[in-house]
C-alpha cells in the first residue's frame, strides 16, 4: 500500500463546495467524489505545530504544552513507519519545521525536502531592503521597517517571486509529481506533501482574481493588501472584501495544483494501490464574528471545523459518501498506521477511521477537545460547542510540562528554566520525567500577536445556531459536557492545577 498525505495549512470548510463554499474548487471535489467526506471532523492542538504533534502522535499537545518539537518518549506515526522500514518522505514549504519549536518532525522521515520563501522564512538574504518601495507597495497593515516581527522577512521573500513557477507551493508540488514519478513502481511508501497555502499572506498570481472577482468589485483601490494582523476587524468595508478575495484567489490557486497532482494520479495508475489523506491543520477567520485569523479570540467554527477527506483504494463506502462521525486531528496517526496494519502503542489516544471507509462501525467519539496552551477548555459533541474559560485567565498557576524547551522561534530563556522542577507523574512519558515550568505571561509563545480576548465561557447549537451568533449558558448541558471533558481530560493525564483553573470536578 501508498499513502499521499495532502496537507494545506489554514484550509477553512467552508472556502470548499463539498462543505457547502462558493468557491469554485473543481479538484477538491474531484478528489471527494472518490473519497470519504468527514462532516464533522474538528481541530485539536493549535496553532501550526501543536497540530502537528497531535497528527504525529494520537495525543493533544495542547494540555500539557504550548508550541514545541516532537518530545523523545512521543510516539510518531512517521517514525514507526521508518523503523518498520517502510519508507516515508515529506515535501514542505511550511518553515517552522525548521525552526526552534519544529526541529524534531522532519528528522522522523526517511527523507525530506524543505522548498523555501514561504511567508517570514528566513531565506532571501537581503541586508538594505529598499523600505520606501514596500511602503509604496504594501498596505500599511502589512508594513513593516524592522525585523523585530516578520513582516519585512515576508516582503523581502516575495520580491523573489517573478513567475509562477517561483511560488513554493508550486514548488511542492513540482517535488511531489517528481517523487510519484521515480517511485510509483515501489510496493509501498508514505508521502507527506505539506504547503503553507493558503496560510496568510494570501498571495496567488493575479488571474486567479481575474477568474472569479477583480480588484473593482471589492471597492479597494490601495496597495497589496492579503496579510491581515491577529486582531478585532477595523478595517473599512473594501479592505475586508479585499483580503477575503485574495484568500479565495489563493484557495484557487491550491485547488489548481492539487489537480497537477489528481491528473499524476490518473496517468500513473495510482488509484489501484494509493491512499490519499487530504485535510488541514485548522481554519482562519476572516472577519466573521468580527475578528481575522486564530489563536487570540474564541475557536468558532471557522477555525476548530475542518474538512478532511479519505480515499482508500479497497474501501467499500461508495465516493462521495458523507460520514457524520465526529472526529479530530488526533485520529490521523492511528488511521495512517491503521492502513499500513501497524499497531498502536498504548499511549496513542485517537481512533482509525478506516472502518468508517469499509461500513464497518467506528469507536464513536463523545466529545472533541480543543485549544491553545493557555486559552480556553473547548469542546463539542457534535450538537453544541463549549468554551470552557477560567473566571481569571490569570487566578491560577500555569506550567509546561516538557523535555524539549523551545518556542516557535526561540529557546526557553534562562529565566523559564530557573524555577525547573522534574515531574514523573505522566505515564505516557515513559518512566522519563518532565521539566515543570511555569508558563510566563511574557514566554514567547502563541498568541503573540496581543493576548486572549472575548474570555466568557459559553454555549452553541449547531443546530438552531450553526453560525454560533446566538451565546447560552445552560447548567445541565454545561454539567453534562464538563464530565465528558474531565473524562477526556483524565485520559490524557492532563495535570491537576488544569481541573482548579477551570473549576473541573476529577470524576
């Protein structure tokens, strides 16, 4: 067996037609008429590589640790593969594997290629950049003059983007028919092909506007404007419309390369012995609820519902069946290994859902958790959506628990790891302990952008409520869902100071 694992980072449900978008996505729903559609499938760990330590390991990363690399007692699925000797490779544009905080994923391949330029990669050296062009060139939003943030990293990456065939997830995909052509004839492998598309800044080339709506129909008549800033909506009506349009034109772009893909498919014959996994890591919000991007405000459903679709060439689930099971990233790694007839360790907690292809019944899922280190408990069990928020989000101690001290871009600094304690509580560790260390308000973790805002605990009906416009509190619904979390939550070892920061009775 073959598997082709097709991830695009920050792909919303909602930008696909199969999901009910406006989108014109003619490859995506190529692909979902051969595959199993998963209507609801939900977020875990975020953002970006938190949701990559879930797909690795079967585990929320999300409870006991903010962004950071594979720990050495983790259990990657990428990993069991290659020992097993089966050989996996990945292809990716997205850089914060090659960061501090990623620096363990890519090294559990067998192989690997890292394409560059994505977004504030650090890769065009450029000592003088010419600030006065960029500031004619790009909204005042996006500018930046110092290299404090990374906007000026990203600008100066896209100055060396001067066709189509110089955009990475162009890239990506170049690399991906290369592999399928040289190894299609092997028995068995793994392919991983990862793009940071469409993840801001939503830069495709211009006909992708040209195809569906051009500049004049939004109104907006300034300077590049496709990178929006983690933050409450301020921007006039021509600038939103602006900004969703280039994320549409960039999820077109995607969808035209997936096809490049989907055509290498049919010519190679691989639908005969080749799975393929298409999902995201999370969504994006793009200004509904009057907020843009993730991490800092309440994980509606823009962000926490996600599209996932399986094909599997054996499967007897007619393509394009809808399956209404809910499930989460932390059900990938279990499924990839289940394809593959390996088994799981005892400390993987998420669920294959290879059964679900072959009409057989699933282990049901009750509840999906999720969330960023520090923000809220959420929750849904496929009826309602809980955010679970503490009173104070600072009245109670907060710690990482974690061997391997980086955030996204950076070490742990030497004031973080004063105060360590080892801790050997956790039995998924392995008998090895843990650093505790208290989560510093000024860490440099997510958000970073500003802090944690609209902090009100509260419920939705997806049924009466699918927009979540309509907020309830309701004690016996609350009291039901708060004792499928701690049960979830007792199965993930989660630490105790996490039952006092949101009032949580241990049943």
């Amino acid at each position: 067996m073959k598997t082709i694992f097709l991830l695009f980072d920050s792909l919303n449900r909602s930008a696909l037609q199969i999901y009910g978008g406006t989108n014109m996505t003619p490859n995506f729903n190529r692909l979902a008429a051969r595959s199993a559609i998963f209507d609801n499938h939900y977020a875990g760990s975020l953002p970006c590589m938190p949701a990559r330590r879930d797909m690795h390991t079967g585990r929320l990363n999300f409870l006991h640790r903010s962004w950071g690399p594979l720990e050495p007692f983790d259990d990657s699925f990428a990993a069991q593969l290659k020992s097993s000797g089966l050989y996996s490779h990945l292809i990716s544009d997205h850089y914060h594997y090659f960061e501090d905080g990623g620096a363990t994923y890519h090294t559990r391949y067998s192989s690997w290629d890292f394409i560059r330029g994505q977004e504030s990669d650090p890769h065009i050296a450029m000592v003088t950049p010419p600030l006065e062009r960029f500031r004619a060139q790009y909204h005042p939003i996006q500018f930046e003059e110092t290299r404090d943030g990374h906007r000026l990293q990203g600008m100066i990456n896209r100055s060396a983007v001067k066709e189509e065939k110089d955009y990475p997830m162009v890239k990506c995909v170049e690399a991906t028919l290369a592999f399928l052509e040289d190894n299609h004839c092997s028995e068995q492998w793994f392919l991983q092909m990862e793009t940071f598309d469409p993840h801001e800044p939503f830069a495709a080339p211009t006909r992708f506007r040209q195809k569906d709506r051009n500049q004049e129909e939004t109104g907006y008549k300034g300077p590049i404007l496709d990178w929006p800033r983690y933050r409450k909506v301020e921007e006039t009506h021509a600038e939103i419309a602006e900004l969703r349009a280039n994320y549409a034109a960039l999820v077109a772009f995607c969808d035209e390369q997936l096809g490049r893909i989907l055509d290498k498919m049919d010519s190679l014959d691989l639908w005969e012995d080749t799975a393929i996994i298409l999902t995201t890591d999370h969504g994006f919000l793009l200004s509904e609820h009057d907020w843009w991007a993730k991490n800092r405000m309440p994980f509606y459903n823009e962000v926490a519902h996600i599209p996932l679709m399986i094909y599997h060439p054996q499967m007897r689930l007619r393509g394009g069946s809808h399956i209404s099971a809910l499930t989460q990233t932390t059900d990938l790694m279990p499924t990839i290994l289940d394809i593959y007839k390996a088994e799981k360790s005892p400390q993987v907690l998420g669920r294959s859902l290879l059964p679900y292809l072959f009409g057989q019944p699933g282990t049901e899922r009750q509840i999906a958790l999720y969330g960023i280190f520090g923000g809220a408990i959420n929750a849904t069990d496929g009826r309602y959506t809980y955010f679970c928020y503490p009173e104070n989000m600072e009245s109670h101690d907060l710690f990482e628990y974690t061997l391997m001290p980086m955030h996204n871009r950076s070490l742990f600094e030497l004031y973080e790891l004063e105060p360590a304690a080892l801790y050997r509580g956790f039995s998924f560790t392995k008998k090895a302990p843990v650093m505790k260390l208290p989560a510093f308000a000024s860490a440099k973790r997510s958000p970073r952008q500003g802090g944690f805002s609209d902090t009100q605990s509260c419920l939705y009906d997806l049924i009466s409520d699918p927009e979540q416009m309509h907020p309830f509190r309701d004690d016996a619904i609350e009291s039901r869902l708060q004792t499928l979390i701690c049960t979830e939550m007792q199965a993930h070892e989660a630490p105790d100071e996490l039952y006092q920061r949101f009032e949580l009775t241990e049943k």
